[in-house]
C-alpha cells in the first residue's frame, strides 16, 4: 500500500507538471491562431420541438492546430480568458458568424438567427457594444439574427455595469439566451429582471432526464420557470428519442443536440439549409 501510494503521488504531480506544460504550449500558440487562420467556426441547428424547423444555429469555435491537432473550446477558451486575447477571439467569432449567416440569407436559404457565445470579459470590455453596433453594420445582419450566449454565472453577477450592457444589446434588437440554465444557484429575482429572451438548459440535466429524478425535477421547474416569466426554454445535448418526448411532453419549445444534428462544418450547414427548399 504504501510503494502504490508513492506511486500515485508520482503520478499525480507529473500530471500536474503535464497540464501545466500543456497550458503554456496552448497559449503561446493560441496567439497565432488568428493569423495562421487556425480557427474555424462550426454550427449545430436548434430545432423547434413544435415544427421541427431550424430556427437558429449555434457558433462554436474549432482550432485546428497543424501539430497539436484538433483542440476543444472547452480547453483554450479557458485559456483565452485568461488572456486579453478571449476580446479579439471572440471579436473575429461574432464577425464571422454574423458575415456567414447573412450570406446564407442572401442566398435565399432559410432566414435563420444564429447564437453565438460570449464571455464575461467580452462583455466587460468598454466598447463591447460599439463592436457588436459595428458587425452588424459591417455584414448588414438584421440585429433579429444575432442571439448572444451568455452563461448564467455572469447573468446574475449582481452587477449593474452587466445589467446595463445587457440592456443596450437588448434596445439594439439582439436576443439574449441565459446558457448552462441551472448549473449556478441564480437568484430567482435577479433572472426577472435580466433583459433576456431565453434559458438554456444545461445538457447536463437532459442527460439524467430519463434515470434521475431529481434532474427530471429542475428540468421541470425551469420550463415552468421560463413560461411564467414569458422566456423562450431550450434545452441542449438532446440524444435520444426518449428525451425528446419527455421534453415534447413538458412543452419544452426548441432542442438542440446529437439527436438531432452535430455541430457541422460551414459547407455541411449550407448543404442542410440548401436540402430544405
Ligand atoms: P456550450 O456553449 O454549453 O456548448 C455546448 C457544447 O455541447 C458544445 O461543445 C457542443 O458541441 C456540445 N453538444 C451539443 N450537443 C450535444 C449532445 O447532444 N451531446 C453532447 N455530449 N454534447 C453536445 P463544444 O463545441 O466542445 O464547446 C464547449 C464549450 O466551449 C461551449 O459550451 C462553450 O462554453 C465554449 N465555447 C465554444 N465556442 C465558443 C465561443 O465561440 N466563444 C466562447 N466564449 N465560448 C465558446
Ligand atoms: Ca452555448
Ligand atoms: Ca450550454
Ligand atoms: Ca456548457
């Protein structure tokens, strides 16, 4: 027992030695990135549970890296935010999103909105509004379109500088969604008063809708939440049938996951959007 213990703190601190090792090869090549035109945006189709329609598709950031390979947002996104480098990443996501979604309309495909997720640091950034004012100027999107992803942490920061850039975005026509609905304790007063349009409720809870009763419960209790509140509710990382009739049933109105698409490369949307005229 006691040699595997050793063992296992060996292991340990060369894992640690390992992620940091890995954290700094991420970020001194996370500043190329832009400019070696590494970073690609895939997009996943939400559906209307009601219609079955596409009505949005979500913007999810890819670095292709030619020797480190594929690596997930849910790894340098962290990074990026550690770094002032998350407010030009995030900068060339929303303009390039926008200018692709509006080249979709000017082809006649369905008008679809797409969401694209933002950070607290983007949001904090003083000119974040100005910079959204101009993209969409810039690419001609009706600010319709255009729905920000913000993660319910930042959503009920008690602070009012958020509040009021929340707001600004709102005035301008753009919807806001609450993301990861349910994984932070919100102060239930706080989410009357945001300026949203939408929870989205965290894949987490979808996946333990089925075998987990209390999952069942808070996925319950934020669709009533958002009908009562007159919030659109969406609920992502849907993967089976069983959970899309349960959400069906709960009058959920819009999913988005496996079950339905992958998030899919620009030529892979387009061929989507082109097959349904
Ligand atoms: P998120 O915003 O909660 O995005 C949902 C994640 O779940 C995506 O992972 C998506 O590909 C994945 N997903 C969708 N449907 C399913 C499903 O049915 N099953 C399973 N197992 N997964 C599903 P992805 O693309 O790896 O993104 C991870 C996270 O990285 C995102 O979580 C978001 O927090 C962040 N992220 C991605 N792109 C951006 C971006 O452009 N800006 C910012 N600030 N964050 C981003
Ligand atoms: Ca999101
Ligand atoms: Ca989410
Ligand atoms: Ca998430």
């Amino acid at each position: 027992a006691k040699s595997s213990g050793k063992n296992q703190f060996v292991f340990c601190s060369q894992e640690m030695k390992e992620e940091i090792e890995q954290t700094m090869v991420i970020t001194s090549n996370l500043y190329h990135a832009l400019d070696r035109s590494e970073l690609a945006i895939v997009y996943q189709p939400q559906v209307s549970i009601e219609t079955g329609q596409i009505i949005a598709v979500e913007a999810l950031a890819r670095w292709y890296h030619p020797e480190l390979g594929l690596i997930s947002p849910a790894i340098f996104i962290p990074i990026a935010e550690h770094t002032s480098l998350i407010n030009l990443i995030g900068e060339w996501i929303l303009k390039e999103s926008c200018q692709q979604i509006k080249k979709w309309h000017n082809k006649g495909l369905l008008p679809i909105r797409v969401a694209v997720n933002v950070s607290v640091n983007q949001l904090l950034n003083t000119n974040f509004v100005n910079k959204v004012m101009k993209i969409l100027a810039d690419t001609g999107l009706d600010s319709k379109y255009l729905e920000l992803e913000i993660t319910e942490n930042i959503a009920i920061q008690e602070s009012d500088y958020i509040f009021d850039v929340l707001s600004k975005l709102k005035a301008l026509g753009i919807s806001l969604a609450i993301d990861d609905f349910g994984t932070e304790y919100s102060s239930l007063n706080r989410i009357k008063l945001l300026p949203v349009d939408r929870l989205k409720i965290d894949m987490h809870f979808i996946s333990g809708i089925l075998n987990n009763e209390k999952d069942k419960v808070i996925v319950d209790v934020i669709i009533k939440l958002a009908k009562d509140l007159n919030l659109k509710v969406i609920a992502e990382g849907v993967e089976t049938q069983e959970q899309l009739n349960y959400l069906l049933e709960k009058k959920c109105d819009e999913v988005q996951g496996y079950f339905f698409y992958k998030p899919l490369s620009t030529s892979d949307m387009e061929e989507v959007l082109t097959n349904l005229i």
